[in-house]
C-alpha cells in the first residue's frame, strides 16, 4: 500500500514524489500523508477536472489552501506526450526543471 511505502521510504527535501493511481480517495489519503513532510516535489498524475475534485475532497477534509500549493497537478511540460514513455520523460522534465531552480508551467497547477 502507499501508506506502507511511505513509512518504508522516509521523505527528504531531497526527495521527489509522483502519484500515478487510479482512484481519487486514494490520491487523497496518500497526499495527507505527504503534505506535512519536507519532500521537494509532490505531483498528482490527472486531469485538470479530476485534480479540481480532490482538491474539493482535501479542502473538505481541513487541509489548507496553502498547503495545496505545494502540489503539482496535472504534472508533467507541456510536450503532447502520448505514450506512456513520452508522459514519463514529461513528469521527469518538469521535476528536473523544478530541482535545477525553474519554475514550473501554469497548466492548472
């Protein structure tokens, strides 16, 4: 489980962390768990609608507007990726930009 991995894997300011899974409860049980810790990099793999509706869950659920800003979603440069591989080098493109001082694209984040 994501909580198993989470506590296996203690997070760093070194450490970044994308979630790629189907299922919004999910996505926000584990980001609850990531938001208090010092991880560099927290990105949702979705859409902009699904991202919408788990930030209504969070929010609903007493987690801070501000701390919502600290993460990515959806994820990933803008670079008309359609497989799997090339959605891959997208997310890591970002998170690379994102560790060498960039900013990241406005894509609804």
């Amino acid at each position: 489980s994501i909580e198993e991995a989470l506590d296996a894997h203690p997070l760093s300011s070194n450490s970044y962390v994308v979630l790629v899974t189907r299922n919004i409860k999910v996505d926000q049980a584990a980001l609850k768990r990531l938001l208090p810790t010092p991880a560099a990099y927290i990105g949702v793999m979705g859409s902009r609608r699904r991202w919408a509706e788990t930030q209504k869950l969070l929010l609903a659920d007493g987690v801070a507007e501000t701390d919502l800003a600290r993460i990515h979603s959806p994820i990933g440069l803008e670079l008309h990726a359609e497989t799997p591989e090339e959605i891959a080098v997208s997310i890591m493109a970002e998170i690379i930009r994102l560790r060498r001082g960039g900013v990241a694209e406005k894509q609804g984040k």
